[in-house]
C-alpha cells in the first residue's frame, strides 16, 4: 500500500514544528514524506492517489500531557480532534483536508492515520520543549509500523 505522510507544522511557534521535525526524519529514512507546513491545501497539488495518508502534527490538548503521542485512524481522526483535541493552527488542517476529500474521491478512499504530539509551548522560538523532543522517536516508530503493509 503506498502511502504518504504529511508533515504539519509552524517551526517557528516551539512545539507547533515537531510535525516537520518527525516528517525530515523519515524523509532522510527515504519515506514519502510532504511538508505541507501550515497549509493542507498542498495536497490537492501533490497527491499522487497514494492509499494511505498519515498526518503527523502538534496537538493542544488538556486531556493529554505534553510529549504524549497519540494515534487516530479512520473516523476518528474527525471526529475526536473536533471533539476532544484541538489543533495548534488557526484553521484546522482536519476540516481542510474534509474538503479536499470531497473533491478528490481517491482521497475520500485512502486509509486515514492521525498522529498527534501533544504540545507544551506554542509561542514564538524554533526550540522544541523536551517533552516534545522527547516525543519524536516515538512518533517516527509509530509511523514506521503503520507504514508497513498491513490491512486494518
């Protein structure tokens, strides 16, 4: 199963860039990986009808401690960001990427992963708190292993 991994994130704003920092490392570990930044919208330009899309972004969240990884697929991935979790970007890259999925039925079929950092700093600087940082290799493993063909 091809798939592709979106790297979400402002590296400008802390902990808002470990989505890049999670999307460079697998990049240089040869994975297809799209940084998309702040803007979802890049997709629709270089979606290439891959059958599985992971996202991996910074996620605000009171429920869940800073440096927590968390992984949603399928519905979930709408349902509890609206609901629970919030993302660290003015308009969600979920509802962007809603739309996208009615204008491009192959993507409205691609298996859907979700995987969340939950930030500690979103604020002005290009460090990330150690408990982000602390965070990445789990999130690179975890990406790996969704990688791997495997159906759900």
């Amino acid at each position: 199963m091809r798939t592709l991994i979106l790297a979400l994130g402002n590296e400008l704003m802390k902990d808002d860039g470990v989505g890049l920092k999670v999307g460079r490392i697998l990049a240089e570990k040869g994975y297809n990986v799209l940084e998309v930044g702040t803007d979802i919208f890049m997709l629709s330009s270089h979606y290439n009808g891959e059958e599985r899309l992971i996202i991996v972004d910074a996620i605000l969240s009171e429920k869940f401690k800073p440096g927590e990884v968390i992984h949603l697929e399928g519905e979930d991935v709408f349902e509890k960001l609206k609901a629970e979790i919030r993302s660290a970007h003015f308009m969600g890259a979920i509802d962007g990427l809603k739309l996208l999925m009615k204008l491009d039925e192959r993507l409205a079929r691609a298996e859907v992963h979700f995987v969340g950092i939950v930030a500690k700093e979103i604020d002005l600087g290009t460090e990330l708190s150690d408990e982000v940082l602390g965070a990445v290799p789990r999130a690179v493993a975890l990406i790996e292993e969704l990688c791997k063909n495997r159906k759900n």
